[in-house]
C-alpha cells in the first residue's frame, strides 16, 4: 500500500459506548497478551521457589492496582470497586490456591499453572448465560495477564504516563487501565474489541470521553499519530480525515452540544406531550453511586434497582445490616420519588462461594431469580427483612423478577407476610403498605397476566429477557442475535397486552427493558398506554425531549397501524419514517442499525 493510499480517508465503524465527538491524534497502546513460551517440568527441590515466585508476582501485581486505584481521577473513585474486585479475585481459591495446587501436585512451572486454572474458570463462565455476568471472566482474564507480566518481569506501559491530548488506540483496555485515565490528556478511546457492558464503557461514559469498541482491525489500520474522528454517537471512526470531514465533524459537534445543553435544562420538566399526558421517566441504576447522575438528568424515581452487586463483591453472603444500610440510604436520597428495588436475580452460579450451590448447564432456564429464592429462604428473608426495615425511610416498593405463575408469586407473597410478621412481633418499623410488584419478562407470566394483575400492586415489563425467551433468540450468540428484534409483532401484543389487562385491573405499568431507552421506542410505548419508563440515567433527558415532542393521539394512531403491521421490518421502517424528525437531532445510534441495535447489558 503506498503512502498516498494511507492517507486517504477510511471509515470504520464499531459500538459506540460513549457519546461525544473528538478530533485528535492516535497513540497506539500495546496490550498483547503474554505469550507462555516455556511449560516445563520442575523437579521437588524448585517446587517452594516456584510457589514463592507466583506469590512474588501476586503480590507485585496488587501492589500495582492499589497504585492505580490510589490515583484514580475523582469523576469514577465510585467505580473503585472494579479495581477491588481485582484485589480479591488473586485472593479466590480457583485462582490463587488452584494455581499453587497445580505447582505442587504436577510439579510444572507456575505461568503453565496459572493457564491451567484460567482454562478451568473459562469453562466454568462459558457455561452461564446471562450476558452481563458471562463478559464478567474478563476480569479474572485481566488480572491473570497482570501476574504473568509480573512473572515475566515485562513492564506496562500505564496511561499515567501519557501527557499529551491523544485519541487512545489498543486491541482493548482493561478496567486498570481505564481507571489510569487523565482527562486531561486522554480526549476519547477506541478499541478493537469490547461491547457496551465492558468496565471500560461504563468508566468511559462516567468520564464523558468518547468512546468506541468492537472495531476489530483498528489497531492494524493505525498507527501513533494518525489523525482520527471518533463519533461515539453512531460508533463511527475515520482515520486520515481530509479537511472536509474535519469541519463536517467539527459542526456536528458544535450542534449537538448545543442540543445536549438545551435539552439537559429541560430535563426537570415533567415528560408530558403536547396534547397534557404524564408518563414518568425513572432511572435504571446498580450501584448507590449512580443516584447523583439519575437525579441531575431529570429521573422521578428509580424503576428498577438491582441488587446483585452485594452477592458478587465478595467471598461470603452479605449479611442484613449491609444490605439495609444501603437500601436505607437509597430511599433517603431519593425521597420523596419511590425506590423499586428488584429481589435477587442470580442464580446459584452467580452467587458467592457463601451459598454453597453447585453449577448448573443452562442456569439462564434454571434455579435462578425467584426460583433460587423460594429454594433458599434464608438468603430471601435476609434481603426481604433489609428491604422492609429500609421502606420505613422512604417510598421502597419491592419487585419481584421472573414469576411464571400465579401459584410461584403467592409462595413469594407468603414468605413476605412472614417476615413482615417477624418484624411486627419485634417492634421494627416498616412501611405496611409497601407496593409489591412483578416483572413480566416471561411469556408464561403475559399469559396469565390477567391473574397476576388481581393480586399485584404493579407490573414491570423487562423486554430484554422477554424478547430472549418469546423468540428463543440468545442475544451473546453471534450466529442468531439479528434475530433479537424488539418490533416483532408478537412482541408488540405481548406488551399491549400486558399493559391492556394492568389498565383493567387498576395498576400500574411500567416498562424497563433496553426498551424504554430507544427513542424510537418512546411514541409506540406512549400509544399502548405504558404508565413508566425506566432506563440508564444518561438517556433520561433525550426520552423526555421525545415525549414533550409529540402528541398521545399521534401516538395511538400510529399503533394502529402498527399492529396492522406483519414484520418487525415494516414496523421499524414505518416508525423511522414517522420519527425522522425528531431522531436525528436526539444524539441516536445510526438508524440504519440492525434490529439488534438495542442489544446491551442484559438488564431486565
């Protein structure tokens, strides 16, 4: 390729995971994996050496986190747990004591030791289905590379040490390295791997830089100093801009800026459409720390809170005091907007060595969510009791995921009214009229729903798992995951159904699936009568804009026509062609996307 045909302009396009637009200058940033070159035998004498020498760079290796987290930029200390979870997993026995068994028992150096006890974790992940927790054995990945470079003895370069204003460029970024960001230096991101539920992402949004991933061949197509655009609104990014583009792009900045800015003043206005319906927009959050952000972007509450993080972190099961001392402060912070705290919906996969579950080969359709709750209530009283005790400070209404059936929601129903009976006989405040609702995300559950709905307080429709199970579609599996279209006409009845038996029964209906985020989304969930929408806090001000927008009789006229509609082609067309006004200047995903555009963090 000659020097001219370098030169010339070339688009590539990966996942946008991060809004914004930069103009910078590459800095190419090696993160290859070390190659294991020896896998050797050792004899009895060098096996406490080898033992020490892992544990040298182990200890090496968190001495490099703890330095890291030490200077993490103050816009994402709340994501310091990233970088804890690092510390623990070289703590956890299938890392760290499986890697020193092997050493001791098959008498092998300790880099082929720790790949053998990768390779167990790896299959172990490989077998769970949900998205969110799957992508999570990047993380023991990581840390396993960091302790190999420590046992090689090869330095990392460190974005620390960066101090000029560059565009990064690596085949990925680890969660270490995200946290090493100096906003002042580092203008956006761009990798060849990674999806939006990567810490990466997430670090990227809170940082507000740019950011785009999954675009496979970045780093062979660049090298430092390249000029680069990186547009993280529709994932696009052009290498060796001509003029024309730079001030193209420079424009599309400046304008959207600007809307951003009027549109975040206007995000405290109630969604109300021109014609005087209120809808409430609620925030989708995980952590204590994301009620700031759900707050300044307009949230009236928060729709779905869940709470698996206090299962996850650690070794042991959380007790009740942690649990209510966060929820506590939950619905403090938000009072008086209510707090739906979803119970746990983990499986016994997911859960901490604490729980003393086993495996299971397809947990996605096993003893998880309220199914592992009923099956252990000791773990579901201990939460429930937190809950409760917390409800006495703010308006809580719990929720509860994945109910088939009528019979599965009354079990549920009755362990509550015991632990509340509990709590009565013992003088604990609570509040006694707290909301219960269930999350309708499996078919079964729409087919009753006119059963559920006279003995629920609500419904929360969680289209992301209820568009995986109506269509038998696994959104991680590259080979059917187009076929994830939430237009699907079956889809659409399903969730006007829903919502036309919640209507008639006198309860409220929300929606907090991927969803409720899609502006595209908003005028068809407004025209079925949908109550609330909770989404990511980021996405609040834009959906608002959308409703303040258009009008409920628009909106219910178009779903006539929709429903008219006999694929998910023909009613994304339709909406596109009715929305093309309005979505264009609201900072969308090209609209060109595949239908499975809202793929994301498995969030029901």
């Amino acid at each position: 390729m000659t020097k001219d045909q370098r030169e010339k302009p070339k688009k590539l396009t990966g996942i946008a995971v991060s809004p914004g637009i930069v103009i910078g200058k590459a800095r190419l940033v090696d993160r290859s994996r070390v190659k294991i070159l020896y896998q050797y035998l050792i004899d009895e004498k060098q096996i406490k050496w080898e033992v020490e020498r892992f544990e040298e760079a182990v200890r090496a290796a968190k001495k490099q986190i703890i330095a890291i987290r030490e200077k993490m930029p103050k816009q994402i200390q709340e994501h310091s747990f990233i970088l804890d979870t690092h510390l623990m997993i070289m703590d956890d026995s299938m890392f760290h004591d499986a890697t020193v068994e092997t050493i001791l028992k098959e008498r092998i150096n300790a880099e082929w030791a720790l790949k053998k006890s990768l390779q167990k974790i790896n299959k172990l992940f490989a077998e769970i289905e949900d998205e969110y927790v799957k992508e999570r054995v990047v993380d023991v990945e990581y840390v396993a590379e960091r302790v190999l470079r420590c046992l090689a003895g090869k330095e990392q370069e460190s974005l620390f040490e960066i101090k000029e204003r560059v565009i990064i460029v690596a085949h990925e970024l680890s969660p270490a390295d995200t946290s090493s960001i100096d906003i002042g230096k580092i203008m956006g991101f761009i990798t060849d791997v990674g999806g939006r539920t990567s810490h990466a992402a997430i670090i990227a949004q809170s940082l507000r830089i740019p950011a785009v991933v999954g675009l496979e061949s970045v780093t062979w197509e660049v090298q430092d100093g390249t000029l680069l655009i990186v547009d993280g609104y529709t994932g696009e990014v052009i290498i060796n801009p001509d003029d024309n583009l730079i001030i193209q792009y420079q424009e599309k900045h400046l304008a959207q800026k600007e809307l951003e800015s009027s549109i975040l003043r206007m995000s405290h206005l109630p969604a109300k459409t021109v014609d005087g319906y209120k809808i409430a927009v609620m925030a989708n959050i995980e952590f204590l720390e994301e009620v700031a952000a759900a707050k300044d972007h307009g949230a009236e509450g928060i729709g779905l809170y869940r709470t698996e993080y206090h299962y996850l972190r650690g070794n042991e099961l959380p007790g009740e005091e942690e649990l209510f001392s966060d929820y506590k402060e939950m619905a403090e912070l938000m009072a008086p907007y209510p707090v739906t705290i979803r119970t746990l919906d983990l499986g016994g996969d997911r859960l901490s060595p604490g729980a003393g579950t086993k495996t299971e080969t397809n947990p996605a359709l096993g003893l998880r969510a309220i199914r592992f709750c009923l099956k252990n209530p000791d773990i579901f009283k201990t939460q429930l009791r937190a809950i409760l005790r917390a409800s006495a400070y703010g308006n809580i209404q719990v929720m509860f995921p994945m109910i088939s059936g009528l019979q599965e929601f009354l079990d549920t129903h009755a362990i509550l009214k015991q632990v509340m009976g509990e709590l009565e006989e013992k003088g604990i405040a609570f509040d006694r009229g707290i909301k219960i609702g269930i999350m309708i995300e499996i078919p079964s559950a729409v087919s009753v729903a006119d059963i559920l709905a006279k003995h629920a307080d609500f419904f929360s429709i969680g289209t992301n798992d209820l568009i995986q199970y109506a269509l038998a579609i696994d959104r991680i599996n590259e080979h059917v995951a187009f076929m994830y279209q939430p237009f699907h006409p079956a889809i659409l009845r399903m969730i006007q159904h829903v919502v036309k038996v919640g209507k008639e029964a006198g309860i409220t209906v929300s929606l907090c699936g991927e969803m409720a985020g899609d502006p595209l989304c908003t005028s068809l969930l407004l025209g079925m009568g949908i109550d609330e929408l909770s989404l990511n806090a980021w996405g609040i001000p834009a959906i608002k804009q959308v409703i303040r927008s258009i009008s409920m009789e628009e909106s219910k006229a178009d779903l006539e026509r929709i429903l008219e509609l006999d694929t998910a082609k023909k009613v994304r067309e339709f909406i596109e062609q009715r929305m093309s006004q309005l979505i264009p200047y609201l900072g969308r995903k090209d609209l060109n996307a595949e239908e499975g555009s809202l793929r994301g963090r498995a969030q029901r």
